[in-house]
C-alpha cells in the first residue's frame, strides 16, 4: 500500500471515529441523564440534532436509550470498515461487516471509557476549575460504572482504586469480547467472500 492509501487511511479513521464518538457521547450523555442545558451537551445536541432528529421519526428512543444515535453510530463504524477493506480491494459480507462493526463500536466505548476513567482519576489528584463544564459530565458519565467497584471495594488508606480496577475490567472486556467478536467477523467476511 502506498504513502496516498496511508493517508487515506488515517483519514478515513479520523473522520468516522469522530462521527461515531459524538453519537456515543450522545447515548452515554442520554443514560446518565446529563444536564442537557451543559454548554457541552448543547454543542453535541447542535453537532447531531441535523442527522437524528430525521432519524428520530423512524427510530423511536427506548426507554432512555437514544436508539436512533445507537443505529447512527453502528452504521457510521459499518461504513468506515467498509471504506477501509475497499482500500485494500477487499470485500465484505453484509454479515461479516454487521458483526465486525458491532466489534468496533463497542471497542470504541470501552476505549472511551479507559479514557474518561483515567482522566477523572487524573482530576481527582490536581486541582480542576469544577465550574468548567466538562468536570460534571464527567463525573456523571464514569460514576455508574465506579460506584459498583466502590461499595465492594472501599478506598484504602485514601487512595480509590475503584478506576484502576475499571480500567482493568475494560482492558479485559477489548481482550475477551472485542477481539473474539473481531475474529468472528472476519470467519464470516471470509466464508462470504
């Protein structure tokens, strides 16, 4: 592959990654219950309103799962895999790239979950403005997943080691569900082509 199909290849990665973040920030920042008045949450409801407010009409939430933004960002993950195997002039089965753009999207969220985790552990041994508006979202986006580890776990001689032991579940989780549901994908990819 040459330096061009490089470069392609890191923009494709770039753009859809971003794309399919904002629809997951927007299901993470649903389930939680953010404050939607957060000048965050307005920035991100103004980026997707444009594609999911369409999408809404046939796509209906349930419960308090934005199952439109869901559907956006599994597509979105299945339209980047797509473009990055037609570069290397590989196909896909429809199958095969329904289940590896489920892998990619759920790596994603535990990739952006290893990430929230660790900067709120990061937050909580500097001091942060905690009027920036960033601070509450994250606490309020990492709190469901650190409270469980926390009532098993107590914080010991002042130090929490709830995120550390989350970042552990979640590195478990890329290694023994993402990585088997990649390879899954790809015996299907395989078997269509």
């Amino acid at each position: 592959m040459g330096y061009f199909a490089n470069a392609g290849q890191i923009i494709v990665n770039f753009v859809f990654v971003t794309l399919v973040a904002l629809a997951v920030f927007r299901v993470l920042l649903q389930l939680v219950r953010a404050n939607f008045y957060n000048p965050v949450c307005q920035a991100l409801y103004k980026l997707t309103n444009p594609v999911l407010i369409p999408l809404h009409r046939f796509v209906p939430n349930w419960r308090n799962l934005d199952l439109a933004a869901t559907l956006l960002a599994w597509l979105l993950s299945a339209i980047k895999l797509a473009l990055l195997y037609a570069m290397y002039g590989q196909g896909l089965g429809l199958l095969g790239l329904a289940v590896m753009a489920l892998a990619d999207l759920v790596e994603l969220v535990l990739v952006l979950y290893i990430g929230l985790v660790f900067v709120r552990a990061l937050i909580s041994f500097i001091s942060v403005e905690r009027t920036n508006p960033v601070v509450p979202l994250l606490f309020q986006l990492t709190e469901p997943v650190l409270r469980p580890i926390r009532k098993r776990i107590p914080a010991m001689g002042g130090f929490d080691f709830s995120p550390a032991l989350a970042i552990l579940a979640f590195m478990l989780a890329l290694a023994l569900l993402v990585a088997p549901l990649v390879d899954f994908g790809q015996r299907l990819a395989q078997a269509a082509a």
